[in-house]
C-alpha cells in the first residue's frame, strides 16, 4: 500500500464520521427544538352574525370593530367606539360591515333603500331582503333612519377658559360647537364659534373687553357623487365691534371637489358665488355704514391623521368683495386634536382673521388688519 493510498483512506473515514456527526447533531437539535402545542381558552364573546348591540366593521386586516355606525359621506365610514371613539373608515379599507339599526342607503342614480344593512367585499343587501344584492361600488352615502328611533342630530362642542389674577385680571373664553343633522342625499351643518376676552385693572377697578367676536355658519351639502358636491345654500353671520363690523351676513352657494382621499389624508376645496350685507359700527363722515357686495369665496378643507390618536386640520375660507367691504376677507382655522378618553379631544387651535382693507371708524382709526387668537379647550362629542 502506498502512502498515497493510505491518506485517501484516512481522509474517507475522517469524512464519513464527520457526515455521521453532523446528521447526529441535526436530528438532536430538531428534536429539541420542536415546539409544544399551544392552548388558551375560547374567546369569552360571541360575535353574532345578527348584530344586536353593536354595529360591526371588519377591515382587511382582519380588525374586527364593534361600535355604532354614525354615518357614510365621502367614501368614509364615521365610527363611534366607546374605546376608541370616533374614527373615520376608509370604504376600500372595509371588508365588510353590518348594522344593528335600519339605515337608510342612498346609490349612486339617487335610489336608496332602507333596512338592517350588510355590505361585503362586492355587493350590499338588507337582512330584511338577503335575495336582493347591489353593486357595492354604486353606493354613495349611508345615513341614520328615523325608523331606527336613533337621532339624526350629532355634534360636538369645546370649550376652553383662562382667568389670570394680579395687577391685572383678565378673563377669556373660547366656545365651539358643530351640528349636524345627518339624511342619505347630504348633510345640514350648524357651526358656532365664539371668542370673548376682558381685563380689569385692579388700581382703577376698571374693565375693558379686548376681544368679542362670534360667527355662525349654517349650510347644507348635497352629494352629487363620491367626489362631487353642492352646497345649496350657505349662510354666514359675524359679530366683531373690534374689526369695526356690527354684524355681517352672506347668502350663497357652492360647488365642492374632493382632490385627495389616501390613506390618513383628505383634502376638499370649494368654490362658488355669493352676496354680503355688512352693517358697520361707525364710519367716517359721509361714508356709507351699510354696504351689500357680490362675493366669489372660495376655500379648503384639509385632514391628516399624523398618528390614531392625533389629527392635523386647516380650514381656509376667502371672499372677494368690493372695495367699501374690504376687498379681500379670509379666515384660518388650523391646529391639533387629539384623542383623550372615550368622546373627550383637546383641541389646540389658531384662528386667524384678516381683511386687506378694513373699513375706518368715525375717528378715521383703521382696525388692524389681521387678528390672531390662540385657544386650548376641551372637545365632547355626542
């Protein structure tokens, strides 16, 4: 035997006990490591098929919501949960959902039907019906019905306070409230905000208002399809003695655009004709202290939901008017919301009104242009 003969044979066996080793060493590492079969107990709630005390909503992820449906405008499904409160659903992100109450359900050719609703990935149906489906794509909004015995009103109101003391006692409030009367062709919408602001001096006793203004805004937005909308009519009422303004009032209408629906982001905008009556606090001599003008307004509305619990908005409104009313007016609401517990927010707010033109007084004092006005209150919806 050759030296050359002999390694070939050492290396083969020193090959063959190191295969052998290593299927030794896998077969005890997959036997150690089997996994031991899991157990827990069934879930202690049963989803009915049937809903009875909540509304269900499950979304392609396979969350499965109970709550109360409010209502389905924009392609988005509002939903009221005692634990996470009130959420907008995108429809594209739902797999299906079903109704405890009767609702009403309004199509894209304006019929609608009216019972317990079930919608899945491709067709809706009434339980009442279950034999006769429709094209889930042909549905444009989903509304209370009265027959449900719910109400068709919802809202929300805020309210924020701040009293300081000391050479100087200073006194302010800030007061929202929204509301909404919810039907299948669109909604009505009610909206007041309020600002009020006094200091009083303690050497003198004296008190001054530096700050009292209020706005009531009321319209009714019709929905042509899933994108488009009317308005048909929008109303407006300030008070602001500061801004020289004893009470102006607008009338008109509006066609609106929805430009952006992804995911956690929307923006509308809007644009329409419109008249202003402005009755002035005082002017200059021989100046007239009630003005009518055409109006073009136009404006946005913009969400971003920056996480589940926090939300971005900004809502711009403008008008053109003529020169005796200012020739250009807008308004600024923007700020953060942000989720507290069940159906409380706390809002942070900034209000900022500007007119490029202000009209004088009798004195010949021109207000400020602009006016700023920061809030933190507290929002309760119901």
């Amino acid at each position: 035997m050759t030296m050359t003969s002999h390694k070939q044979k050492t290396s083969a066996a020193f090959c063959a006990i190191a295969l052998s080793f290593t299927c030794f060493a896998e077969t005890e590492l997959d036997s150690s490591t089997e996994k031991p079969e899991l157990t827990a107990p069934s879930w202690f709630i049963e989803v009915p098929s049937v809903p009875t005390k909540f509304d269900w909503l499950l979304v392609h992820k396979g969350e499965l919501l109970g709550g109360d449906i409010i209502a389905m405008y924009d392609e988005r499904v509002e939903f009221d949960s005692d634990e996470v409160g009130v959420h907008k659903v995108k429809m594209k992100d739902i797999k299906e959902l079903r109704t405890k109450d009767v609702m009403q359900l309004r199509f894209l050719d304006g019929s609608i039907i009216e019972g317990h609703i079930v919608i899945n990935e491709d067709s809706v149906y009434l339980m009442e019906l279950p034999s006769v489906t429709y094209p889930r794509e042909n549905i444009l909004s989903i509304s209370p019905s009265e027959k449900s015995g719910e109400s068709l009103w919802i809202g929300e109101i805020s309210a924020g306070l701040n009293f300081k003391s000391g050479n100087t006692e200073s006194f302010d409030y800030y007061i929202s409230g929204d509301l909404r009367y919810l039907v299948s062709s669109g909604r009505f919408n009610l909206t007041y905000r309020g600002v009020y602001e006094e200091v009083r001096e303690e050497t003198t006793g004296s008190s001054v208002t530096t700050e009292d203004n209020h706005r009531v805004t009321a319209k009714y937005d019709y929905y042509y399809s899933k994108k488009l909308y009317f308005t048909l009519p929008s109303y407006d009422l300030i008070l602001d003695e500061f801004r020289n303004i004893d009470h102006q009032t607008s009338l008109g209408v509006a066609l609106g655009y929805e430009v952006i629906d992804i995911k956690g982001m929307d923006l509308n905008v809007y644009a329409g004709p419109s008249v202003q009556y402005t009755q002035f606090v005082n002017v200059e001599a021989g100046e007239d202290d009630q003005v009518v003008s055409p109006v073009l307004a136009f404006g946005l509305d913009f969400e971003y939901d920056i996480t589940s619990d926090l939300e971005f908005f900004l809502i711009y409104d403008a008008k053109v008017v003529n020169e005796a009313s200012g020739k250009f007016i807008q308004r600024i609401e923007t700020g953060f919301d942000i989720e507290l517990v069940d159906d409380f927010d706390l809002e942070l707010i900034t209000v900022i009104d500007n007119t490029i033109e202000p009209i004088a007084d009798e004195d010949g004092n021109q207000p400020e242009a602009t006016d700023v006005v920061f809030t933190v209150g507290i929002e309760y919806e119901f």
